[in-house]
C-alpha cells in the first residue's frame, strides 16, 4: 500500500484551509499553536512542498495547497461519515450543531426539552465558534448563523426577520443630561458587534441621521458581552430588539420607538448533501415547526 501521510496532519490541512487561520484551526482542534503547526510541516514535509502562503495571521492555500484541498476534503468527509455510521448505536442520532451563544442561551437550550421528548436518543453536540459556516461538514453538520447573506451553495432556512434597537443602561435615561432623541448619541459611545457592522448604518439611515458621529465606537464579538457592557453603562448598544427582550435585564432600556429593519437574519444552514443526514433533517423540521 501506497504511503500516506498522518491523518491528524490532513485534517489539520482541511480545518487551516476552510477557516483561513492557524490560530482559529488550533483552538477547533484544541492544539497549541506549535503542535498545529508541526502537523501542518509534517504534511509538506512528506509531499515535498508547500502548501500554504503565510500573511501575518492567516494562512491562505497557494495553487498546491488548493489542489489538494480539491481532492482531499471530499475523502475526509466520506471517512467521517463511514465512521459515524460504525459508531452510531440502536436508534441513537448524534447531531454536531454550530450555534452563536446569545442564541443557543436564550432561543435554543429553553426549547431544546420540547425536542428531547420527540427525539429521546437525539444527542446534540454544540459548537458556540463564530462562523461556523465554514465549518460544515467538518466540525459541524448543520448550523444556526447570523448573516445578511448566505453562500447559495448551501441549503438555508431564514428563521426571522428582526428590528434594530439602540439599548443603553436606565440610568442613562435620568438626569439633566438624559438621552432623549438620536442626535444626542453624538456624545456617547457606541457599541457595534464585529460581525454586524451594517447595523448602525442601517439605524442611522433610518432615523434621518446618515451623518451621525458618536463621540466614540466599540466593536464586541459577542452579543451577551454587548449587553452587559451596555447595562454598566460603557456605551449604547446597536443591536437586534430580540436580543434585548430575550435578556429581560431590568437595568437595560431600549431608547427612541424607531422601527428600523435589520440587514441581518438568523438562519438555519447545512450542506445540500446533509440535509438527508437523519439527525440533520429532524433538527431542521423541528427549527421550522417549533418557530425558533
């Protein structure tokens, strides 16, 4: 038999290349920096050639390194599921879900029972990584992301429309200097997340503000940590009104009654492949019926 390389080093390979960043491919993996890197080496080493171009903190596939992507992922994936399928035991589902945590706590655990009791062997492994997208098929079958767009080579359910909120701390509402209308947000600070920038445009367009400047912008990449920042009083929050009702935090207040749409959606996505995965196709007609 032909020689192959490690396994560990190919996947490796495959979770580098689909995430653009060694950092983001050590921590899936629960590897240091050093070891992935090993793995990585150990994979050109044996092939004789490189694979990646290296741009400060990412990683991007050089014409090699695509062209064995090309040939490899589809083989680890058929690997992946051939075992899968040897592991399964009775009836049991196993389901790997990609979640934000802001969802996953307020949206998805509170319903999860209600699935349990129609799927009592349907087991959920949950991973809370941003963009887990590009994860499917590799760490995660399906996924529930937050986008103002989806890849159109993906399978994908819109779950919600929602509305932006401008969300800041009661106190912030009290006293001579009290936020009343929208200008006056041209002297406090102003918290965005990271991946939903489009957010605060769409808010400023909205209320006839397109020029609006805070004294100040933060960018968080978590919408819980957005919240608290927002409740001890280190900015207005820019976000989805669902957020700050699922919080129910009484010491957070929306501001203004401006009704403004947001570019961003909560979807449900998997590969088109996947969606004849059992476990894949009774989480999605659940999603759908229960409303999430």
């Amino acid at each position: 038999m032909r020689r192959l390389p490690p396994l560990r080093a190919l996947e490796a390979f495959v979770r580098v290349a689909r995430l653009g960043s060694s950092k983001a491919a050590a921590a899936e993996l629960a590897l240091s920096a050093p070891a992935l890197s090993r793995r990585i080496k150990s994979l050109e080493d044996h092939i004789g050639k490189q694979l990646f171009e290296r741009r400060n903190q990412s990683m991007v596939l050089n014409e090699d390194g695509q062209s064995l992507l090309k040939t490899v992922a589809p083989a680890m994936e058929t690997i992946g599921e051939a075992v899968d399928q040897m592991t399964v035991t009775g009836s049991e589902m196993r389901l790997r879900l990609g979640v934000l945590p802001l969802f996953g706590a307020t949206r998805l655990l509170p319903r999860l029972p209600e699935l349990k009791k129609l799927y009592p062997k349907l087991h959920i492994d949950v991973d809370t990584s941003a963009h887990a997208e590009n994860m499917l098929g590799d760490a995660v079958d399906a996924a529930i992301i937050i986008s103002d767009h989806v890849n159109p080579n993906l399978y994908s359910v819109k779950l919600d429309s929602n509305k932006v909120y401008a969300i800041a701390s009661v106190e912030l509402t009290q006293g001579p200097n009290a936020v009343t209308h929208p200008e006056d947000l041209k002297n406090h600070n102003i918290l965005i997340h990271s991946n939903m920038t489009r957010a605060f445009d769409q808010w400023k367009e909205a209320t006839g503000l397109p020029d609006l400047e805070p004294a100040g912008v933060d960018h968080l990449d978590s919408g819980p940590l957005m919240l608290e920042a927002a409740a001890q009083g280190l900015g207005v929050a820019i976000m989805h009104g669902g957020h700050f009702s699922d919080a129910n935090d009484p010491r957070l207040v929306r501001l203004f009654d401006h009704d403004v749409d947001s570019p961003y959606s909560y979807w449900f996505v998997c590969r088109k492949r996947d969606k004849k995965n059992r476990a894949v196709r009774v989480f999605h007609d659940w999603v759908i019926k229960a409303g999430l």
